[in-house]
C-alpha cells in the first residue's frame, strides 16, 4: 500500500515490477500473489481501482483512498519490537558454524563478504535507478549502512576465528 501512496496513481503491473527490480529478497513478484492482495486491498476500501479508458488489457488506476492513507499513518506510528533487531539468517547459520572444519568456515565468510560487496554495487545501481521515489537517499542510507556494518562484523568475524577458538565478544 505505501507503493501505491508514494507513485500513485500507478497500475498493479508496475507494483509487480518494483518488486520483481527490488534488490530486497523477501519480496515476491507473482500475479498469484501481488494482483489478490491488491484486489484484497481494494475490496476493503484501502485502495482505490480506476479503470485506464484506453487499456486493452483492462488496466486499472490505483490510489490510496483516505481510509488507506489512515492506516498507512497508523503502520508508520506503530513502533514494534520486531522491527529492532530484525531476523538474520547469516546470523543463524554463525550459530551452527562448528560444524565446518576452520578452513571452510574462513571460506565461507570470504565468500559472504565478496557477495556483500557486489550487493553493495547492486544496491547502489537500484538507487540509481530509482531516485525518484520518496525519501529515496534515507532509504538508500538506511540500506546502506546496514550492509556496511554487515560487512564490518565479518571482517570481525574473520579476525576472530582466524585465531582458531570460538571467540568471545
């Protein structure tokens, strides 16, 4: 819905291809899944659908409609605790790490931290492609300070198991 709010008036189609261009992993692109939650979105009175007068494909308009824009406020007011330290899976895998003889687990990281910087380029190259949206250099920012610390606790990380014990930080 906040896509829809920040280009809006804009099609379903382009909401798809923002995720589908996203750099974020969790999001899908699939009409199974974008196109029902959007009719969904309509239905209850948080979007408005226009119908587009010269689409031979019956494409349709879509806005916040006031009761939409309440709840993207209340959305953005409500601060929940989830949202601090949010899921990492590479933080997960570091819990099982033992598993890996040292040489692989060093690998491993150096391989973690090669992949984080070509992200880094990608996300850059996103940003590029999306300046228009709003807030985008905050977002960018947002972005890529987490990717960057990221990227400094391997280095972190690196040093630490380089030294053959389990560290303790």
């Amino acid at each position: 819905m906040s896509l829809v709010w920040g280009h809006q008036p804009v099609t379903a189609y382009r909401i798809r291809r923002f995720f589908a261009e996203s750099i974020v992993t969790h999001f899908t692109n699939s009409t199974g899944t974008i196109y029902p939650i959007i009719r969904r979105l309509v239905e209850r009175g948080l979007l408005v659908s226009t119908p587009v007068a010269e689409s031979g494909r019956g494409a349709e308009m879509l806005t916040c409609s006031p009761k939409g824009e309440a709840a993207i406020a209340a959305w953005i007011r409500r601060i929940d605790g989830a949202e601090m330290v949010l899921e990492d899976p590479i933080r997960t895998k570091m819990s099982a790490m033992d598993v890996l003889p040292l040489a692989e687990r060093l690998a491993w990281l150096r391989d973690l931290q090669a992949a984080m910087t070509a992200e880094l380029i990608a996300l850059q190259a996103f940003a590029e492609r999306n300046s228009d949206m709003p807030y985008q250099l905050l977002l960018h920012d947002n972005a890529r300070s987490t990717l960057v610390s990221r990227l400094e606790w391997v280095s972190r990380a690196l040093i630490l198991l380089t030294r053959d014990e389990p560290p303790q930080v």
